[in-house]
C-alpha cells in the first residue's frame, strides 16, 4: 500500500512538473513572439 502511495505520488509530481514546462515555454513563446 505504501509502494502505491509513493507511485502515484511520483506520477502527480511528474505531472505536474510536465505541466508546468508546458506552460512555462508557452509563456516564453507568446513574449519573445511579439
């Protein structure tokens, strides 16, 4: 049970540093795009 925990704490922060890159280098584009 706690291997679980620990795995999908894992996955939650993956996906969530996933997330944030992309939203991040979104950001960068839209000011160095204009």
């Amino acid at each position: 049970d706690g291997f679980k925990f620990g795995l999908g704490l894992w996955l939650a922060t993956a996906l969530v540093g996933t997330v944030w890159m992309v939203i991040i280098s979104l950001i960068i584009v839209a000011i160095t795009g204009s």
